[in-house]
C-alpha cells in the first residue's frame, strides 16, 4: 500500500545572500495511514522546517531546495496556494504550540471555519458538526463554551479549541508541533490522552513532533531521531528503546527525567546544535560525540539497517559491521 506521506530528499534552504544553508539536509521518511509517528530533536534540529515544508507554510526567503513530498497520492511541492488551501485543514492539518485563536470570532465560529472554507453549506450541519466535535474532546457545555471568546478560556482549554479546530473535516494526517509543550504537565496528559482518541476514532495519522522523548514513546508507534537537519536514527518506539545505537539518541535517552530522579539534575549532552551558518562537514553531531573519530568528520554514512524498521546513520556502526 502506498504511504499517505512520502517524503524523499528533502532539503530547506535558508536564504544567506546568494546561498541557501540548510535548515533539512536530505532527509526521507514516510507516514502510513492511521499511523502515529515522532520526530524528535533538541531546538533548532529543523523539525518545525519539515512540518512548514509539509504544510507549504515556509517563510519568504525559506524554500524546499531539493526533494518531494508526496501526500495521499498528490505531489506537494510546486502546488499553488489556492491548491494548498483545499488540502490544509481538510485532509491535512495542524496544531502548533501557540493556540492560533483569533481574538473577535467566538469558539463556535472558528471551529467552524473549515468545514465552511471546504465547501459545507448547510448552517445546521455545520453547527451540529461543531457541537459534536467539541463533545467528542471533552469540551465542557459545548452550546455554552462555542458561544465564548477565546480569552475567556484557559490555555489548556484553548489547545483543545485548536485540536477541534484542526480535526473538524476529519484529515487523514494531523501534524502536531510542540502541540503540548507550553502545557503543564497534567493539561499534556490530558492532550496527549486526546491525540490517541482521535488516532483511533477517526483514524487519523499523526506527525507528533517534540522534544520530549517521553512524550513520543508514550504516543508514537515509530520514531527519527533529528539533528542539525539530518535524520540520524529511526525505527519502532520498542526498537529504538531497547537499543538505542546512535551516541545522540542514547544522550537524548539519558536526559529524560526518571520517577525516582526527583531533584537531581538532568544528565544533558554537553555542547549545543550548531546553527546552519556553522554546521560542520560529516557527521553533524560528531563535535559533541564522545565517540568520534576523525573518520566522522569527513563523512556522513548511509544508513545502516538494524533489522525491522530499526536504521541508523554512524560512521562507527558502518564500520563496525
Ligand atoms: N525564519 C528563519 N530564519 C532564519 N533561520 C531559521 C528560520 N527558521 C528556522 N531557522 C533555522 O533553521 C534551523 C532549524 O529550525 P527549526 O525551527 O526547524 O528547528 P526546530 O527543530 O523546530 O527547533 P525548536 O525545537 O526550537 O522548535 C535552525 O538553525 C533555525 O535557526
Ligand atoms: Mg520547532
């Protein structure tokens, strides 16, 4: 079966001058339908340039410098705004971490929008669609609240308004970054807790992208680990768990916070991501490798297949074997 989402070769480039430097270095993946998948990396690794690059939302002066992205059988790259339009919000949408609500249109109103932007007439429909929507996210006294304005709820609550929002035309693929990160940790349970409903209710993939790796193993049924533009390890939430093969992913690994760690201090990954103007050659991550060779400075390896769905990109492992 074909994927829902394909995406091969993908580069975004930042315009400097005349050049671009890349935010995304070549990266593929794909998407199946029904199918929950992470993208995990520390700031700055380019996760929200693949979500934009997806969603045809890339800045002026940003562009997909190489590639495809092929979505429910249609080439995305090259489509008009107004084609974009009748995919966004209808077969694809999004969440992002700040709750987009606009200021002067009540709840109702704006979770209504999309399913009057692509193409329903009927206002009974539409405000039934709402309503049930809003039930279905455990939105309290929906008649009520869709009457309210959006500074009248709680940040929590405006999440929710924006998930009905991005899930009222049903899309077959939602992308979702940062969606839960400005939440205290409860409203991000609760969050998450809905993210697995409407996978399952509605069967709608989802493209969860997070820093949190606790977060994605709790969601996701695969995972790539990103950085600096690159895809460095991929595989199932269980395979990537149980033997985790790139030194960033076991770093990423060490630094989530444990039950009975309380008060002690993170373990983090010395050094930071370097940013696009001084991206080194190789292997991106090799600076803050403790492992690294002079051989991971000079090139970046193919990926190396761990067995099942399970790849990693090391110059050691290649080696290795
Ligand atoms: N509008 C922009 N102008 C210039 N550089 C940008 C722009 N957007 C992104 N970048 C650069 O591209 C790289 C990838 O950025 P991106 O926003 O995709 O990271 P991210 O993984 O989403 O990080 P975060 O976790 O902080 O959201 C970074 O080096 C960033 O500085
Ligand atoms: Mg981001």
């Amino acid at each position: 079966m074909n994927p829902l989402l394909q995406v091969q070769h993908l580069s975004v480039g930042i315009q400097r001058g005349r050049t671009y430097l890349l935010g995304v270095d070549d990266i593929g993946f794909q998407v199946q339908a029904g199918e929950m998948v992470g993208i995990l990396g520390e700031s700055g690794c380019g996760k929200t340039l693949t979500a934009l690059s997806i969603l045809g939302l890339l800045a002026p002066g940003i562009q997909i410098t190489r590639g495809t992205i092929r979505f429910n059988g249609l080439e995305l790259k090259g489509l008009s705004e107004r084609e974009l339009c009748g995919i966004r919000g209808k077969d694809l949408s999004m969440v992002f971490q700040e709750p987009s609500l606009n200021p002067v249109f009540t709840i109702g109103r704006q979770i209504a929008e999309p399913l009057r932007l692509h193409g329903s007439k009927n206002k009974r429909l539409i405000q039934g669609e709402v309503l049930d929507i809003m039930d279905k996210l455990g939105l309290p006294e929906p008649a009520k609240l869709a009457a309210a304005y959006p500074h009248q709820l709680s940040g929590g609550m405006r999440q929710r308004v924006m998930l009905a929002l991005a899930i009222v035309c049903k899309p077959k693929l939602l992308i979702a970054d940062e969606a839960t990160t400005a939440l205290d940790v409860s409203t991000q349970a609760q969050i998450l807790h809905l993210l697995k409903r409407i996978n399952r209710d509605f069967g709608t993939a989802i493209l969860f992208i997070s820093h949190d790796l606790g977060l994605i193993s709790r969601l996701c049924d695969r995972l790539m680990v990103m950085y600096a533009g690159k895809i460095l390890e991929e595989g199932t939430v269980d395979e990537v768990f149980a033997d985790p093969r790139h030194e960033y992913t076991k770093g990423l690994m060490g630094s989530i916070p444990q039950q009975n760690q309380k008060g002690k201090p993170l373990v983090s990954i010395p050094g930071k991501v370097p940013s696009i103007e001084e991206k080194p050659p190789g292997c991106p991550f090799a600076p803050r490798c403790r492992k690294a060779t002079s051989r991971c400075t000079t090139r970046f390896p193919e990926p190396l297949s761990l067995g099942g769905e399970h790849l990693v990109r090391c110059v050691l492992e290649t080696e290795y074997v």
